[in-house]
C-alpha cells in the first residue's frame, strides 16, 4: 500500500459525507429543555425562546395552583403547588399565555422551526 493511500480514501469518504449533508441528510441537534419558573405570582422569564421539539419546564415554586394557558388554544396546563410540568412543543409561533387562576401572570413564548 502506498503511504498516501489512507489519506485519499479519507479524502473520498469525507466528500461523500459531506455531498450527503447538501442533500438535507443530517445528524438532529439535541432538543433542549427550557425552565420557566412562576414565584411569587410571577413567571420567569417573561419571555423565553425555543425551538420545535425543545421541551417547556415549567416550575411552580407558589404555594398556589398556577396554570400556564396559551391564549391561542394551542395549551392549557394546570401545575399544583410545588411541582414541575413539562410539555414538549409541537408547532412555531408566538404564543402569548397566562395563569387562568391569576390573570395578571403574563408571558410570551417563541417558538421557531
């Protein structure tokens, strides 16, 4: 074998790797996981950003049920004292929700493809 010969097979096969990339087949990044907390009658952040597939965490740390209820019907979800829940997002869009319980308790979430 001649000493150049691993070099051009790795050569050859990082092009077709990357002539494969250009066709759309890609490796899918990670889904993230968002925290968003509700203290004190409050929901932090107020704004938050994710992606499709990321997940929502949200944190009641009230002593008070909370819900967190997008104004577009897209979720409506109930979190009890002291607990988490988690929702994992579907669709993109500005979504702009609230707490059913405690109506001044407003937040925005963004959501990109």
């Amino acid at each position: 074998m001649k000493p150049g010969g691993h070099f051009l097979i790795v050569a050859a096969s990082g092009l077709a790797v990357s002539g494969l990339a250009t066709l759309g087949l890609s490796v899918p990044a990670h889904a993230a996981t968002v925290q968003i907390t509700m203290r004190n009658l409050e929901i932090t952040p107020a704004v938050a950003n994710a992606k499709v597939g990321d997940t929502i965490e949200w944190v009641n740390e009230d002593i008070f049920v909370h819900s967190a209820t997008a104004r577009n019907g897209d979720w409506d979800v109930e979190l009890p004292p002291n607990k988490t829940v988690k929702l994992v997002l579907k669709k993109a869009g500005t979504i702009d929700y609230y707490c059913r319980f405690h109506p001044n308790m407003k937040a925005r979430l963004t959501i990109s493809p």
